[in-house]
C-alpha cells in the first residue's frame, strides 16, 4: 500500500505537511465529549503521516502516540513536533507494539481506507481501556472554497479517477471505501456501540494553499508516469483558477468531517 500511494516521493512529505489541513478544534472537541474525558491521559494516532493530527492533541492530551509505516512521514513528523508529550513509532497499524487498556482514544484522520479493517480494529480495541473509542475522521475533498474554484477541483479529481482505474493504480478506498467504515467496526465485534457523527471546520486558503492542498490529494501527479495527460491539464486549469480568482488573498473555507466511530 505505501508503495502504490505515492507518498514514499522524495519531498512528498514536506508538501503533505505543509498544505494538509489541521483538524480544527471542534472535530476534537467532539472526540473528547464522545470518549467521556475533558483531557484524554492517552492519544494514539494510527497512520499519522506527519503528524498534523497527532500534534494538534499535544495541548489537551496528557501523551500522543502517533503510529506510521512510512519512514519518510515519521522522519517529517518527528522534525515538525517539538511538544515532549508527543512520540512516534514507525509501525503499521494493527501491530504498534503498544500497551493494551490504556488510551482513551485510538483516532485515524484520512488514512483508515489505507488500512486492512479487521486486523486493525483487533489492535484499536486492544489499545482502549474499557469505555474508550476508536474514531475514523476523514474529511470531504475539495473542501468548499469557491463556486469556481470548487469546480475546477472537481474535474481535477474526476481527471484522477479516471487515470487510476485506466492504470490500475488503485487508492486504498478502492478496497476498503470510507463509506463501508462504520460496517466494519460493527462487524468486528469488538465495540459496545457504534455510529457516524459529522462536524466542520474553517480553513483558511490562499491561492498557493489550494493548489498545494490539490498536490498533496491521491498522491503525487508522478505516479502516473506521463500516462494521465488529463490530470496535468486540469491541474494547470486549477492552478490558474485559483491564482485568478483568490491569488494572494486569503478566504475562509468549509471542511466537513465524517467521524465513525466505536465505543468500546
């Protein structure tokens, strides 16, 4: 899976990190409330890339834990974090290594559908004290911008799909989609009760943060080796789009989040 996402490019991960969004203090908020603690003694973050949302817990957390495969985003992840009470661990995400029965919250932002369900949901609940819960946060792409904007973000995305399912590059939602998260943490057994709830957060874009929130999105452009001439097209179309319409400015955005998850 690492290999076909792309995302061991030399650079990627400087790109990811800087353009990717934060997970706003509301989509927190609401994980708090549902794990029952106003300040979680323990956070593991699986598949955390950079770290963006390990380190936004390091202030209402007492430890982060942040669980990556990729050696390159951990190297990343661990230059970008300077808060003592977050760590990471270079592991995949149903076999971190970690002690059983102690976090009260086991997240994955944007990287569960990367992930086998099963073996990983095994290890979440391991990880969990009981009452605890596991949450898969992924948020809707492109966020909403601008009319125009939006749309040329849209036949960007169209533009991907297409060369992927041409190339058989296939994006881990291609086997296990988002859609189908909550089913699967009710099919694994290992949670009391679950459910998807949805909240929102404000970005705010430049024209430089819309264009490099699209390259970081599905991966870089060079894994389709010069064989998506669509994809570069609506890419330029983008770029000029969003340096026509916002340029330097900076405009509020949307993002909506999709939370699923599961009460131990």
């Amino acid at each position: 899976m690492i290999e076909r996402s792309g995302y061991l490019g030399e650079g990627f991960a400087d790109v990811y990190d800087r353009y990717r969004p934060t997970p706003p203090a509301g989509v927190l908020d609401v994980l708090a409330h549902i794990a029952c603690t106003k300040r979680p003694r323990l956070v593991v973050d699986l598949g955390c890339g950079t770290g963006l949302a390990t380190r936004a817990w390091a202030g209402r957390a007492d430890e982060v834990v942040g669980v990556e495969p990729n050696p390159r985003m951990v190297e990343q992840a661990r230059a970008a974090t300077g808060q003592p009470n977050v760590r990471y661990v270079e592991a995949y995400a149903a076999e971190t290594g970690l002690p059983a029965g102690e976090a009260d919250l086991v997240t994955a932002y944007q990287a569960f559908h990367w992930m086998e369900p099963q073996p990983v949901l095994t290890e979440a609940a391991r990880l969990l004290r009981t009452g605890g819960v596991f949450a898969a946060c992924d948020y809707d792409v492109p966020p909403v911008v601008e009319p125009e904007v939006d749309a040329a973000f849209a036949e960007l995305f169209d533009a991907r799909r297409e060369a992927r399912e041409r190339l058989g590059l296939h994006a881990g939602a291609s086997s296990w989609p988002k859609a189908k998260h909550l089913e699967q943490i009710r099919a694994s057994g290992r949670f009391r009760f679950a459910r998807e709830v949805l909240a929102h957060g404000w970005l705010e874009l430049d024209g430089d943060g819309v264009i490099g929130l699209a390259e970081t999105l599905g991966g870089p452009r060079e894994i389709f080796g010069g064989k998506a001439p669509r994809v570069n097209e609506t890419f330029v179309i983008l770029r000029e789009t969003a340096t026509r319409v916002i340029g330097d400015r900076t405009r509020p955005a949307v993002i909506c989040y999709r939370i699923r998850v599961g009460i131990k």
